[in-house]
C-alpha cells in the first residue's frame, strides 16, 4: 500500500505547534519487508515531526519541490542531524530538487566549516515528467505553475496513486498530476482568488481545487498550504461547492493509506 503521513501543512510560515509544508510518503509492501520512505517536502518544523515516526538513516529519498523557505529550510537541519546526530548512516541520502537546489541551500551548512551538503547527500535535480524508481514505488515529477521553478510529485504502487501539487497556481501540470489519483493532495493558500488578477496565478483557492479535483476524478481531495489564520471549515464548503466527493483539510499527524492486504 501507499501511506501519507501528514508532517506539517501551513501555508507560507508556521503555527504555534504546526509546521510548514512536509510529507512522509511511503510504499509499504503487502507481503512484509521493508517500506521505501521519502520525505516530500522540508519545511520549517517537518524534521521535529519527521523524528516522531522514522530515523532520517531510513529515508530511501527526499523530494525538494521548490525553494520557497517554508518548503525546504528543514534541508540543512537534516544535514546536521545527519552528521552530528550519531545516527551512523550508512549510505548518502538522495535528495531530489529543482536545478541549483544544492548551491541554494549549501552555504547554510559550509559556513564556518569544510562541510559540503555531497558529505550527507547526493545531488539530484529534477525535470518535467522525470520518473523515480525507488522499488515498488514510482515517482513522476511534474511541473507546475508558481513563482519559480517547482516540482509536484505523482507517486503510484500496484495501482494507487498519490498526487501532490506542491505550491501552484491553475495549470495543465495540475491537471495531470491529479488525472485519476485516489488521493489528490492539493494546495489552497488563498481563500479566494485576488481582485483584479487573471492570468499567471501561482497559488490555489479551494474552490479551485475542488475544480482539478472534479475534473480530474480524483478519489479524495485533501486541502493544504492553507495559512494559520484561514478558516478550514470555510475552505471545505468551498471547495465541496465544486467537488462532491471526500474532503478533508491535511493536519499534522493525519494519515492516509491506500491500498494493502485487509
């Protein structure tokens, strides 16, 4: 089966106790082993709450969509942990991002030291419709429409598909990344559109995302990147006004699984 675990949600900067955006995806084989795991997203808060369910020795991967801080600051955090933390790691971790995510984010852990972000991790970026084998697990990185280069993320195992749009505004790319998914995890930072804007968004309303979600057929849509102050309860009925199916609003601590033995 394939199971999300919500690590923090906020949108733009976190809550008293919550976290910025953040993920732990895994793919869970039906007949035992061991689950592939990736972190998607490390926002602020993420790693604290990471901890509470994995050691990051037992990521198989982590997946950067885009460089905003409230989706990667966590990254150098890792690095420490990693290295200071007595963990022992057996392997660099691969990390997944958009192209110059290492130079970006390296100066974070070099300054003051000859540390290099390739002492902890590999370095890979990612392009439009790359696919990522990690055993059973399959993921597809798809371009969105947001301030700068992003990456949603399309994850599918024995039939199940996961979508995440990261942060986005309208786009074909959201479209495709929600085509069929049975859980469509989809971001809603504004509450409404603003006044007077066309073109190039680079956000989601709910309403919004109640739209790709029904127009995509997506099995059950999950609102995210709301921000602290915003109403969950009003993002719901908006978004239910356009999608009919279920509905909820992603917390950290929630989790969503998909598939597996009963």
């Amino acid at each position: 089966m394939i199971r999300l675990t919500v690590l923090g949600s906020c949108g733009t900067y976190p809550a008293p106790g919550r976290a910025c955006s953040g993920y732990l995806l895994e793919g869970v084989p039906d007949q035992g082993g061991r689950p592939v795991r990736v972190w998607v997203d490390v926002g602020g808060g993420t790693l604290a709450n990471l901890l509470r369910y994995v050691e990051p020795t037992e990521l198989d991967a982590i997946w950067v969509s885009h460089l905003h801080v409230d989706h990667c600051s966590d990254l150098p955090l890792a690095y420490y942990t990693l290295r200071y933390g007595g963990f022992e790691p057996a392997r660099r971790i691969p990390v997944y991002g958009p192209p110059g995510w290492a130079e970006h984010l390296g100066g974070f852990v070099s300054a003051g030291t000859e540390s290099t972000l390739e002492d902890q991790f590999e370095v890979h970026e990612l392009g439009d419709g790359e696919r990522l084998d990690l055993g059973p697990l399959r993921l597809t990185a798809v371009a969105t429409v947001h301030s700068l280069e992003t990456y949603g993320v399309r994850a599918a195992m024995d039939g199940r598909t996961v979508a995440y749009s990261a942060d986005s505004g309208p786009c074909d790319g959201l479209g495709r990344l929600a085509e069929g998914a049975d859980l469509f995890v989809c971001e809603a930072a504004w509450p409404e559109q603003p006044a007077g804007a066309g073109t190039g968004l680079f956000h989601m309303t709910p309403a919004g995302a109640g739209r790709f979600a029904a127009e995509a057929r997506a099995g059950r849509l999950v609102l995210t990147h709301l921000r602290p102050r915003d109403d969950p309860e009003v993002a719901v009925c908006r978004a239910s006004e356009a999608y009919g199916g279920a509905l909820d609003v992603a917390a950290e601590g929630d989790v969503y699984e998909l598939g597996g033995t009963p």
